[in-house]
C-alpha cells in the first residue's frame, strides 16, 4: 500500500467515524473525532470546524502537534483541537481521540463523592478507580469559557487524563482515547451508556461495580470484537436519513 493510500484510507474510516458517532448520539452539533496520522506520528487527522454528521473527505485537515494546519490559510478549525494534538503528544500508544458533550457522561463531570465507574462488561475499559476530573479553572481561572482553546489548556488535559482511556471535563464533557480508532468509537459509545447505566443503577440502589481484576479480564475478550459494533454501527449510520 502507498503512502498516499494509507492516508485516504484513515480519511475514509474518520469520516465514517464522524457518522457514526452522530447516529449514536455521542456527539451532535459538537464534539469531534480524530486520527492520528498513519504515517506521520507527529502529525493527526481532524474535520475542520463543523458538524460532524455532516463531514466529508474533502473536509479532514492535517495538524501537527502543536494544532496548527499543515496546510495554512484553510478553513476554520475546531478550537478545541488542542485536545487532540497535547494528547497525542503525551501519549505514543494513543491513535484516535473523540471529544465529546455526550449528555450522560457531563453529571459525573459536576458532582463530588461519585465518579464515572465500570458497572457493567461493555463498560470494562473504564478505570475501575473511577474516571478522573479535568478541573479547567486550576488553569484557566474562574471565568473561561470551559473550552480547550489552547496547548497550555491541552496539555493540562493531557495530564488529567494521565494513562487512562477516559477523562471528564467539568461542566463540558468528556475525551475518550484508543490504539485505533474503531476502539476509539466503541468506547465513546459505551462511556455515554456505562454514565447512563451508573445512573439508574444508583437510583435503585448501593452499586457493585467492576473490580479492577474484572476491568482486565472484560477489556481482553471485548478487544477481539470491535468490528462487530462498528460495522452494525456504519451500515446503521448509512442507513439514517441524514446520509441521503
Ligand atoms: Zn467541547
């Protein structure tokens, strides 16, 4: 395979991504998936700023790490691409990032004394210590607009997130990280239904979540069967009205 074909592929499969995440209703209007480059590690594959239902091949940019267009003078970027770039540079085994506001996920981002836990197989890869708290105000003050809208705010992410596959965001949302990007997906689905599984389980009553010998043992065997989920998920997202 080409280089160049290397690339239209990973393009191809991030657009996919995009639809996906739409129809299952992890991201909306907001919220964006990336890539790292296939070929250039110090680089990563991002939609400019834009729904991402609606993206298309023509609308992938390439960054470097720094969230700077390779290409400059393109269109506008998402403005929280500093997410993606201080991820992927802190973290080498990371290949995909999804940012998103899946709503879910954003009470856990809000309360003290509960955090994001594993309570079922699906949601194994969760830390079984509980997901942590990006707190934007211990570097942005108490009066930004909670976004990631710069390297020094991505890297302080990239920090709360530490060596997990999922950090919240106070009051915003949340960044799950995978080794590809199908796994990348299935686990920005499942972290929305794990936070909304925790929830109604909580209402019933004490929770025995996971234990971390558990988180293990489910992350191995689910990590055989990603394709399952995301070519029921693609053939779903095709099938959605908002692809005619
Ligand atoms: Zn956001």
């Amino acid at each position: 395979m080409s280089v160049s074909e290397n690339v239209t592929s990973a393009i191809r499969e991030l657009v996919d991504a995009n639809h996906i995440l739409f129809d299952q209703g992890v991201v909306d209007g907001f919220g964006h998936v990336s890539a790292r480059h296939p070929e250039r590690p110090d680089r990563f594959l991002l939609a400019r700023s834009m729904a991402p239902a609606l993206v298309t091949e023509k609308d992938v940019l390439e960054f470097d790490l720094d969230g700077k267009p390779v290409v400059p003078g393109g269109p506008a970027p998402y403005l929280e691409r500093f997410i993606h770039g201080e991820i992927y540079r802190k973290r080498q085994d990371v290949m995909s990032v999804v940012h998103s506001h899946s709503p879910s996920v954003v009470p856990f981002s809000v309360v003290t004394g509960t955090k994001l836990q594993p309570v079922c197989h699906m949601c194994g890869f969760l830390s079984a210590k509980g997901t942590p708290v990006f707190e934007i105000r211990d570097f942005a003050g108490p009066g930004s607009d909670l976004l990631i809208t710069s390297g020094k705010l991505g890297a302080a992410l990239a920090d709360s997130l530490g060596e997990g596959p999922a950090v919240l965001m106070r009051g915003h949302g949340s960044t799950v990280v995978a080794s590809t990007l199908r796994q990348a997906v299935f686990r920005a689905v499942y972290t929305e239904v794990g936070a909304r599984l925790q929830m109604e389980s909580m209402r019933l009553g004490p929770v025995t979540y996971l234990t971390e010998e558990e988180t293990v043992g489910t992350t191995k065997t689910i990590s055989t069967q990603y394709d399952r989920s995301w070519f029921l998920w693609l053939k779903a997202a095709r099938n959605s009205p908002m692809s005619q």
